[in-house]
C-alpha cells in the first residue's frame, strides 16, 4: 500500500562526484539529513536536475531512493520528459522500484492543446497504480497548464489517483482557483522553494516540497503554521523568503546554484557541481548576501528552538 503524499515533502538535490557521476553516498547523507528535520517524505522534480540525467541514471534513481528513505516517508519520483511513451516508461519503473507516487509535468519542447494535455496524463495515469501528481512548472519551465485539465484529470480518476501541484503565476490564485473550482476535492501541493508556504497554507493545500537547502526552516515554518503560532512561522518565512527570491532571479539556473552552494555551506554536500551545460553562476555579492540571510535563517530557527 503506497504511503500518503502530504505534509513536508523536500525535493532532492542531485549530488555529483568529479566524475560527473551520481554521488550516492552524499544522496544517503542528504535523504537522511532531510527525515531528521521531520521531512514526511522526499521526492525528485525539477531541482533535482532530472532532466539532466542519463536514461540508466533515471532508470536506477527510483530503487536507490526508495532504499535509502527505508520507509521513513513516501518516495516520488518524477517522470516528465518529451514523449508520453518516455514518461510512462519512467512512472512503470517507478512502480516497480516501490515509490509512492510519480510526479509529471507536460513536454517541455511543444505546447500541447488541452486535449493533448489530459491524454498524456491519462496514459501516464492509467499505466500506474500508484497516484499521479500533475506538475505544472511553467513559473519557470514548460507551458501553464489550463485548470480544466486538471478538472477532467479528477473527474475521472479522483482525488486519490491525482494530485496537483500548480505553480504557474500568480500562484495563489490559481491554488485557491483550482480548490474552488474542485469543491475542495482535490489534493494540493505547493512548489515555491517556501517564498509562498505561508500564503499557501491559507489556502488549504495538503504539503510543500521545497528544496533541502532550506528545508530545516520550511519544516519548522510548516509545523508552527499547523499549531497557530504565526510569530514563529513569519520569524522564519522572512529569511527564507529572501534567499529564495534571490533563486528565482536565474530562473532553474538560480535555484541550482543557490541550492548547491547551501547544500555545500551546510557541509552536507562536498561539491557545488552541477551537470552542464548552464548559463548563470554566482557572483560575489549575490554570494555575499546568501550569507547573510542564512546566517538569520539560523539565528530563527535557534530562537525557536527545536520547533518540529
């Protein structure tokens, strides 16, 4: 029985050796680092460079991470890629490999029309048992995805087989547009790295999946939400909120950057490498200012204490 998706859901950091191969025993370190800070499961996207991986990489990720969680949390993988017949073959081995659920966003190379849109995931959806998190990711890859398709995707399969993650700006509307639109049925998670948790949580979503990099404060932002302490949860939001606005300056790009220099600052990754090709690297005062919003993301998360 596949474990729920909910809650605190980190979306791994691909580590790399230099070789330029997978780092697995850096991946084991960070996986574990991640259910320390109460993470209820981890999951492959966008950030995870998985578009940057070869086929036998892709094809072998599932098993290695759902070993290493050892089931401590749900395990989903994402699947997206250019053909549907590539991103069922993706979802089918993830299966396979015991993940709980697989997570897709559309082509990324055409712009699909609506009924193109809902028969790529029901082919997805209908070769897999296991639920199916529509990603829309068009806040900085791929096109947006209309709420219609998401509204035929549930009609037929409901709110167990399909879930959402909508980040197409403006992003808190479109969550709440979709719950409305939805009567509430459908299962909501948000992917804005933390600069939207909050806002977010208002809006009645199931989990966040940010990134490892700050997960310790999202995670703790989450669970102060849960209990009603908002002076805490706005305490950490603030740094967050500005080390993930200087992400998203750089698009994909900035988010790797930024997220690998962390991953390395916080010691649990050795390197900062990313797979090429890339157009943006840090500079000097960006770097600079990094430093300083993790140094009073730190100084939240000390005041608060333990806070899971």
């Amino acid at each position: 029985m596949p474990q729920r998706i909910h809650g605190v859901l980190p979306i791994l950091h691909t580590p790399f050796d230099a070789a330029d191969r997978i780092d697995l025993d850096t991946l084991k370190k960070e996986i574990d680092w991640a259910f320390e800070q109460g993470a209820d499961g981890i999951g492959t996207g966008m950030v995870s460079e998985i578009l940057r991986l070869t086929t036998d990489e892709r094809a072998s990720l599932p098993a290695q991470l759902v070993e290493m969680a050892a089931g401590r949390g749900a395990v989903f993988m994402a699947v997206g890629a250019e053909s549907t017949k590539q991103a069922l073959a993706y979802a089918m081995l993830s299966e396979r490999a015991g993940c709980d659920a697989v997570m897709c966003v559309p082509p990324l190379t055409t712009r699909l029309t609506e009924a193109a849109l809902v028969d790529h995931f029901r082919a997805v959806a209908e070769g897999i048992d296991i639920p199916l998190i529509v990603q829309d990711a068009s806040s900085y890859v791929g096109q947006a995805i209309p709420i219609d398709v998401y509204l035929k995707l549930l009609s037929k399969y409901g709110p167990e087989k399909i879930l959402f993650k909508p980040e197409a700006p403006p992003n808190g509307p479109n969550i709440s547009a979709l719950r409305d639109a939805s009567d509430r049925r459908a299962q909501i998670f948000e992917g804005s790295g933390g600069v939207y948790a909050i806002d977010s949580f208002r809006r009645g979503v199931q989990g966040t999946m940010p990134g490892v990099d700050v997960l310790d404060g999202v995670a703790q932002l989450w669970r102060a939400m849960e209990r009603g302490d908002e002076p805490t949860a706005y305490r950490i939001y603030f740094p967050v909120c500005g080390i993930v606005t200087l992400q998203l300056q750089a698009g994909l790009d900035g988010f790797l950057a930024i997220e690998k220099y962390l991953m390395v600052k916080r010691g649990l990754f050795p390197s900062s490498r990313r797979r090429v090709p890339y157009w943006w690297t840090l500079d000097e005062e960006t770097t600079a200012e990094l430093d300083r919003l993790f140094a009073l993301l730190q100084l939240a998360l000390v005041t608060n204490g333990n806070g899971k």
